[in-house]
C-alpha cells in the first residue's frame, strides 16, 4: 500500500521545509507548494490525502483555496494561521476546514493532527450504522441520515458541526471537558493549545438560536446540552 500524500501549502520556506521533514519521517508522502494557484494545480494532479493550508499565501490566499478544494473535494484540510482572532473567520466563513493551527506551532503537535484527521476521515461517519434519531424538546438529530431538524424546520450544519452535536446531544444533561469532545468528535489523543472545540460550539450555538436548546458552559470544565 503506497504512502498517503500530505499537501503542505505556506509562502514561508522554513515552515514547508520543517513541515515536510516531519511528515516524511512520520512515513507520508509530500508535495509541496508556497502560493495558492500552485496549490490548486497540485491538489488537482496530486489529489491528496490532506492539504494542511496557510491563510496568507500570494497569488489565490487560503480561504480562496480552502472554498476551492471543498467545492470538489472532501479530503482533510488543517488550517495554519499566525493570528488567533482568524479562528473565528476559518469557521465563520463555513470553508469547510478540518481544524486549524496557529503559529508558532510545534511540528509534532501538527503530525499527530494529521494522523487523527486522516485516521477520523477513514471511519465510517458518526452514526453512520443506523442510530435511531434522538429527540430533544424541539430538536431532532438523525445519526443514520445525518440530518437536523429544530421546531420542524431542517438546520444545515457542517460534518464537524453535526458531530459535535451528536456527541453533546448522546450525553444530553452531561458535562463533557473539551478533551472528551476532542478526543469523541475529533478523534485526537493529545490537547495542547486549541481553541477548536470553543469556535465549533459558538457556531453550533448562532445555529440552534431560539429553539429552545442551550448548550452550557460549565465554566473551568466543558459544556453540556440541554432542553428548556
């Protein structure tokens, strides 16, 4: 079985070189690029197994990029960007990224993202074996088909989103710490600095907006779902 391809994309030569470095010893595959038209042509020839992207990139920037590659493509994207208030954009703008990174980041840190994303993305989608709907006041979570349903009325969410989602909603009433919903939703076994599971719930929240469904935190611990 050949090596998984890992596209790295960073108009910064030292992070691609030391990106690159560290993937290859963890046994991938890598092709690289420092702008985003060259990223394109080579998502296009290569069709790789993840594309870990920076925001800021001459030519075509990430999110341009990132709106690309989800237009045709489901394969992971992990986000790099060297300021944390991008976060919020990242999500914001429903690109469809895997996760993000914000630099400086530790080149370990971001291979063992890799491998939980990619080990994430082979498994069969949460539920995915038949879970009967969940109901919830108003609120209606269907594993098998993956579809939400608020007061009657669907509710588009992202992979990551409905996921989450099903996690919180599986424990209705639960506390359940950000590492619990990293390691359930994401599949990681390792924490550092993320703010992941915080921008994903913030948008969970602006879209269950006035249905009746709060999603809790327990400050110092995590969040847990409820019903009014």
């Amino acid at each position: 079985m050949g090596k998984e391809t890992v596209l790295v994309v960073d108009d910064e030569k030292h992070i691609v070189e030391l990106v690159k470095l560290y993937l290859e010893q963890a046994g991938f595959a890598v092709e690289t690029a420092m702008d985003g038209a060259k990223a394109l042509a080579l998502f296009e020839r290569q069709a790789p197994a993840l594309t870990v992207l920076d925001l800021m990139l001459p030519e075509v920037d990430g999110w341009e990029v990132c709106r690309r590659i989800r237009a045709k493509s489901d394969a992971p994207i992990l986000m790099l960007t060297a300021r944390d208030d991008d976060v919020d954009k990242i999500v914001g703008l429903e690109l469809g990224a895997d996760d993000y990174m914000t630099k400086p980041f530790n080149p370990r840190e971001l291979v063992a993202r890799v491998k939980a994303i990619l080990r994430r993305a082979a498994r069969p989608p949460a539920g995915a074996e038949g879970g009967k709907p969940l109901a919830l006041g108003a609120l209606t979570v269907d594993p098998a088909r993956r579809e939400v349903t608020l007061q009657g009325k669907p509710v588009t969410l992202r992979a990551k989103e409905f996921d989450l989602l099903l996690t919180l909603a599986q424990h209705k009433g639960l506390v359940l710490t950000r590492e619990q919903l990293l390691d359930l939703v994401w599949g990681y076994d390792f924490y550092g600095q993320t703010r992941t599971v915080d921008v994903h719930i913030a948008h969970l929240r602006n879209r269950l907006a006035g249905g009746g469904i709060t999603i809790e935190t327990v400050w110092g611990v995590g969040y847990k779902l409820l019903t009014d």
